[in-house]
C-alpha cells in the first residue's frame, strides 16, 4: 500500500515544475501551457504541488477555475485518502 503514494507525490512534483514554467514563459510573453493541462495535472493527484506552485510563484491566483478549482480538488483529494484510509 505504501507505493500509492508515490502516484500523488510524482504528480505534485510534476505539478509544481510545469505551473513554475508556465509562470516563465507568461513573462517572457513565450507561447504558454494550456490551462486544461495545468488543471488536468491537478486533477490527476498534482493538487498540493499545483497549489504549492500557485502560492509560490503568485500564478493563476486570480483566475477562478484555479483559485477556487484547485483548492477544491485538493479538499477532494483529501477526503477520499481520508475515506480510503478509515475504510
């Protein structure tokens, strides 16, 4: 059971690096990665980097499909390993 983790820790990993890249290139004005990419990384177990990233580099904070999405799948997230945890 302890190599699950792995999945949610790899794309957290992964969350964070892409939404850091996407924050250099919107400021370079280079072409960005798409938002149901960064979304999807948060969907698929990256929540807590994708917010990390959000926090860290003041990114997406004030667009509502991130500000309220992705704290809202994290809550998510946490609410099924705590279920998957007590069950």
């Amino acid at each position: 059971m302890s190599w699950l983790w792995l999945w949610p820790i790899g794309m957290s990993i992964a969350a964070f690096v892409v939404y850091a890249r996407d924050t250099r290139l919107a400021r370079t004005g280079a072409r960005r990665v798409p938002e149901t990419t960064l979304l999807s990384l948060a969907i698929l177990g990256g929540s807590p980097g994708a917010l990390l990233a959000m926090l860290f580099c003041r990114h997406k904070t004030q667009k509502p499909p991130f500000a309220v999405g992705v704290p809202l799948i994290l809550l998510v997230h946490a609410a099924l390993v705590w279920i998957l945890y007590h069950a």
